[in-house]
C-alpha cells in the first residue's frame, strides 16, 4: 500500500460496471475507485439510479438522512433521496450513492437516449442539472467533506460552477476542489439558450467569454472546463490534441487552451485480471513471455473460427472496431485494394455506422480468401483476435486513450497504428537500428504512410521470425495495469488540493 497524505475523493459519474454502461467511462468509474481504496484513499461514488438498474441484485437501500431532499431546477421543486450500496470489486468494497428520482431516472431503463426514436431525451438538461446539485446535497446531509470532488464528461461538469458560485461562501465547501476528467470531448451537453434559467446559475455565467455559452447554446462541457481546478483527459497526447485542433477538441480548443496550464493527460488502464494471456479463459490456449509458441495454438483456432488455413508464413492482421471514420474505417477503406496485394489474412469484429456494410459485404465476397469479417459484438470472439492474430490495425483519426492496442501489447500481438491520442503514448515505434519499440507507428492520415508501416511489419514477420518474436516480447513486458493509473491520479489529486 502507497505511503503518503490519503485523500477523500467523491466520484461523480453517470455509469459505472457492474451496474450500467453505454461505454468505456463506465468502466473507468468502476476500475480506478477501487484501486484508489486499495491505495488506501477514502473514496465514495455517486450515480443516477436508473430503472435498468436491478435494486434487489445490488442491494440498494434507503439511507434515512438522505431520503425525501429538495432542490430547485428553473422554477421547479425537485424532490430525490440517495441510496446507497457498494461496487463489490476484488478486494475493495467502494460504498456508492444511487441518486433516485422516479421523473428523471428510476422510470427509465436507458441512460441519454429514449431507445424507440434514438433520439437524446428532451429533458437531459435538468436530469444533469438535478445530479449535480444533488452532490452538495449528500455532502451536507453526510457532513463527509471530501478533499476532491472528481466529474468525469458532460453530465457532471456543472459541479465545479456550483462550487465556484452558489456554494462559494459555505464553510463546509471552502477546501472542496475539482478535477474534471474528460473521457468523451465529442460530446458536449448542449441545450437551448433557455436551459440557463434551469441552472440558476449566476446570470454572468450566461455568456460567451466569462460563462458556460458557447455558440450560442448552453455547453455542459465547457462549465467543466472553466470552472474545475484541474482538468485531465485520457491519454497526453489527447491532451495536447484537444488544445490545439478545432476537429479533435469538437470546437472547444480555445477554451481548452485558456486552462492548459492545468491540463494533463493519464492513460486509462486496462483489467489484467480479464485481459491477460496467462490467465484467460476465452482463449484457446493460455500463454506467457516465455512460453510464446503456445500462442499458435490461439491463430489455429482463430483460422478455424473464420474457415481459413493458419501459416506460419502468412500474418493474420486483427481489427476490433467501431465501424467510424473516427476509428479510420474510411482510410481502411482506402487502403484496402493495397492490402489485398499482400499475402495476409485480415480478421474484423465490429459494429457501427451502417454505411459501411455494404463494402464490408462486397470485400468479403470478393477477397473471401483474405478479408474475414464479422459484423455484430462477441466477447469471446474479440479476446481470440487479440490472442490469435499477429498483428492488430488501428488506424484512429483520433483516439482519446484506446484500449485494444494495449491488449494487444499485452497479448504479443503487434500493434500497427497511427500516431494520435492515447495510440502516441503506448505504441512505440519499432526501429531496426537500435532494435527497440513495440509496434508500427505512422503518422500522416494517408493510404500511403498506413501502407509503408504495415508493408515494413509483414517484410520484419516472414523475413526475420526471431526480431519479430524480439517485438512481441518488448510489448507484453509494459505495464498498462490500473494500478498505475491510480498512482498517477493520486499524484494528480495532490497538485489539485495543493
């Protein structure tokens, strides 16, 4: 356990595993608390309670103190309680808060979006609105003050101007700072200029250059990023990225940049528990560093699952995506005449934006000795392309953290990738004259810099099998685990209180 100052971090989300997910933010909320209580730090979290969620499962009570609170959205009285249960982890038992509302959360099973039109429920305003006040309320209530109140995206960003404004001059929130992590910049909180009203925020905050307006709509995320005492994001280079382009940062950049002194980038981790070759049960055959060869058996298997014939001579590329443009579908796109000249097999999982199945369709049918897909999401299937493939292709436009190209690390399946993001700081770039570097890194978002790194990856695969096994060995011995994300997160908590 980490010597050191302990801290009392409340974690605000709006999903967290086991309980409810849309994405990776659910699993952050769940994996990085609990390693901060193996740390030693105190830690509570807070989360709607949605009607997806199974109370009896879970063992949600009701906590006497917290039932029956007030608070006011726009003109309206909002009545909510707080219940409580715990994220029962390996070893760590985090106690976590249900905010309960019927109106806004325990009446509906989906979190953003009403699943029969798609379309962003019309009040996710004031049900944010109502989980952010809702934090000062259990503070108060509990009289457990912490050092940190840490919001993650858009539907906690309000949290750092309420501290900074309405509960400015409460003795109990004079110490209480902010640190806002944002997983997903693409998505803002945006709302008609009339959500302000709903605030009750100051009225000078209902502007452009001192306020949480941003072309001329309310911007949940930009409130997060004025008003939070530290702000990070999931990778460094991310960090970089979304201060300087309009593209990446979705039109934040320049108010981005007015705080990037306080700006800073930690890598997400990843589950060594559930993504490790010598512990996992999905794949064909377990395997470590040193017992490398047992890995062929994983490519046999792989080759079975899609119906081709494993060589050893012949790469099999992987690909788990989202069918997008942001994840460089469309430069595979382009790309993918040339990679059929090669003598590789590639394998893709996903599912995505529909206008990409038709050219899946047609490749399959035409290259069917070489491209391999399958459209839809599986478990297994994914942990066996990471454990049977030789190489794993990510060409992201832009990548916030990403998860797949340190699975793959960890699975000795080298990584080809393009340069962005959280890609830049895990993948290092392979070089022949010193003989080191993890993976096959490119830089420019074009068909040909995306083809002169894989053409040198399969060239170093059939020519020289004992580099390429050099390779795979300096990618599993990294340390992605979240336990070191933790520690960097500590150290980051300590530079926002101090």
């Amino acid at each position: 356990m980490a010597t050191g100052k302990k801290y009392k971090i409340l974690f605000v989300t709006s999903e967290v595993v086991p309980f409810v997910k849309t994405g990776g933010l659910a699993d952050v909320s769940s994996a990085l608390p609990q390693k901060l209580l193996e740390l030693g730090h105190q830690i509570r979290i807070v989360v709607p309670k949605y009607g997806a969620i199974d109370e009896r499962k879970y063992k949600i009570h009701e906590v006497v103190r917290l039932k029956d609170l007030t608070t006011q959205i726009g003109d309206k009285e909002v009545t909510f309680s707080l219940r409580s249960s715990f994220l029962v982890g390996t070893r760590a038992r985090v106690q976590i808060y249900f905010l309960d509302n019927p109106e806004y959360f325990s009446r509906r099973h989906s979190l953003y979006a009403d699943p029969m039109t798609g379309e962003d429920f019309k009040d996710n305003d004031e049900r944010f609105i109502l989980l952010s006040k809702s934090v000062f309320e259990l503070i108060r209530k509990l009289g457990w003050v912490p050092d940190v109140i840490h919001v993650n995206d858009w539907q906690t960003a309000l949290i750092p101007a309420y501290l900074k404004t309405e509960f400015k001059d409460e003795p109990m929130f004079e110490n209480v700072k902010t640190l806002f992590t944002i997983h997903n910049v693409m998505m803002q909180g945006v709302f008609p200029k009339s959500s302000f009203d709903k605030t009750r925020l100051p009225a000078e905050l209902n502007s452009p250059t001192k306020g949480i307006i941003h072309k001329g709509k309310v911007n949940f995320l930009k409130a997060g990023i004025m008003f939070a005492d530290k702000i990070n994001t999931v990778s460094p280079t991310f960090a970089k990225e979304i201060c300087k382009d309009e593209h990446t940062s979705a039109g934040l950049h320049k108010d981005i940049c007015k705080r990037k002194n306080d700006l800073s980038g930690i890598i997400n981790g990843i589950d060594v528990q559930i993504w490790n070759p010598e512990k996992d049960k999905m794949i064909a055959k377990k395997y470590t560093l040193k017992k490398l060869d047992d890995k062929k058996a994983n490519k046999k298997a792989l080759a079975e699952k899609y119906g081709f014939e494993a060589s050893d001579e012949t790469p099999v590329i992987g690909m788990i995506t989202r069918l997008s443009d942001a994840k460089g579908f469309d430069l595979f796109k382009k790309a993918f005449k040339e990679l059929m000249k090669l003598d590789v097999k590639i394998v893709l999982l996903g599912t995505g934006e529909r206008k990409h199945y038709k050219f899946i369709e047609d490749s399959a049918a035409k290259f069917s000795d070489k491209f391999f897909p399958y459209i839809g999401f599986d478990d297994e299937l994914a942990h066996l392309i990471e454990a049977g493939a030789d190489m794993f292709l990510m060409p992201s436009h832009y990548e916030p953290c990403g998860l797949n190209q340190m699975y793959s690390l960890a699975y000795g399946t080298v990584p080809i990738v393009r340069a962005t993001g959280g890609l830049a700081d895990t993948v290092k770039k392979f070089v022949e004259k010193t003989v080191e570097g993890t993976g096959f890194v490119f830089k420019q978002y074009t068909v040909d810099d995306l083809m002169k790194e894989v053409k040198r990856a399969v060239k170093i695969y059939t020519k020289s099998p004992d580099l390429w096994k050099k390779i795979m060995k300096q990618g599993m011995k990294e340390n992605f685990s979240w336990m070191n994300s933790a520690k960097n997160y500590v150290n980051l908590y300590k530079q926002v209180v101090s």
